[in-house]
C-alpha cells in the first residue's frame, strides 16, 4: 500500500494538473498556482490548493499482507479521506476583475471533473499492491462549514471549491517478522503396514 508521502503526491498530483491545463489561460503562468493556505500573503499567486482537513475513514476489511522477497507481513493500511479547497487569492497582486475570478473559478471546477480518478500507482510506482483509485468528489458541506473554513484562517469568505478525495490508504510502518520453521512432523501411512512416524 502507498507510503505516507501519498498525501502530499496526491496534492502535487492536483497542482499539476490545474498548471497543465490552466497555463496560460486563464492563469498567464504555472507558478501562479500554488499548494498554500488562504492565510499565506508572502507568495503572489493567483489560485490556491489548501488542504484544510484529513479523516480517518471507517476499518476495511484488507489482512496483513505479504511482500515478495521480504520475511515479514505489514499491518493492514489505514483508509483516509483528503479535504481540499481551491481558491482565488483575493490579496494578489494581479488586478483580475471578478469576471476573470469567476472564469478561473470555473475552469479548475471543470478540470478536476475531468479527472476524477486519482490512481495511486501512477503516483507511487513502489506499490508492492494494487490499490482502488481515489475517487475525487465535492465535499458534502453546508456554507456554513465553508466559513468556518474561512474563519480559520482568518480571512472573509470568498466563493471557492471544496473537494473530498478519497480513499487514500496509507500503509504501516511495522513490518511482524513471520517466525521461521525450525522442526516439522509428518505422519506417513503405508497401506497394508505399519504407520511410521518421522
């Protein structure tokens, strides 16, 4: 299963998308479009990736597994679920009408419904097994989850994209050594005779 680097290939992944598909229209340049938070003002950038917060999804039933060449089995993976909001900074620098905001806005939202899938191998090619993909969804919540989200970056509400990403499972990092077989009995059975025990 992924690594605990998952979560921020996933972020990069999204990053990487909207820079290749947004670049240079509506957005003139790829380092306009950063992994940052609604508070940060040092950067000029123009959209924002914020992951705001990441849950612990219900137990799967997958048992500890088996990896090839190596004497031992990992725990079972842990399920999360990835929130992200996307958004326009409303202190850059730029000087976008709120037409163009809206223009933006609209094209990241068209964007990631075009690639609502996230394959986890094509992240981490190290996978020792499959995984499902990530399925990429808008986030269930009301507005009024939206301010507070807001709120907690201190920073007034602006139109902006939530997202639910998920599952993203990340693997353990204990490896149980598998006890090694050092006596074995068998019983072998000779019709017409004796049994024989080794």
């Amino acid at each position: 299963m992924a690594d605990y680097t998952i979560i921020s290939d996933i972020s990069s992944h999204i990053i990487k998308l909207l820079r290749e598909n947004m670049c240079p229209e509506p957005i003139p340049a790829e380092n306009k479009i950063e992994i940052c938070s609604p508070a940060d003002e040092e950067t000029d950038y123009i959209l924002g990736l914020y992951l705001y917060d990441i849950r612990e999804e219900g137990q799967v039933t997958i048992p500890p597994f088996n990896i090839p060449g190596i004497t031992g089995v990992k725990q079972p993976p842990r399920p999360y679920a990835l929130y992200y909001m996307i958004f326009v900074n409303g202190s850059s620098k730029t000087g976008l009408k709120s037409s163009d905001l809206q223009k933006i806005i609209g094209r990241a939202a068209q964007i990631i419904m075009d690639h609502n899938r996230i394959v986890p191998s094509e992240l981490q090619s190290r996978l020792e097994i499959d995984e499902p993909s990530v399925a990429v969804a808008q986030a269930k919540i009301t507005l009024e989850e939206k301010f507070r989200v807001w709120q907690a970056v201190n920073k007034p509400y602006q139109v902006s994209l939530f997202y639910r990403m998920a599952p993203v499972f990340i693997s353990s990092g204990i490896m149980t050594d598998i006890p090694k077989v050092t006596e074995a009995a068998f019983d072998l059975r000779i019709t017409g005779g004796k049994e024989n025990r080794i």
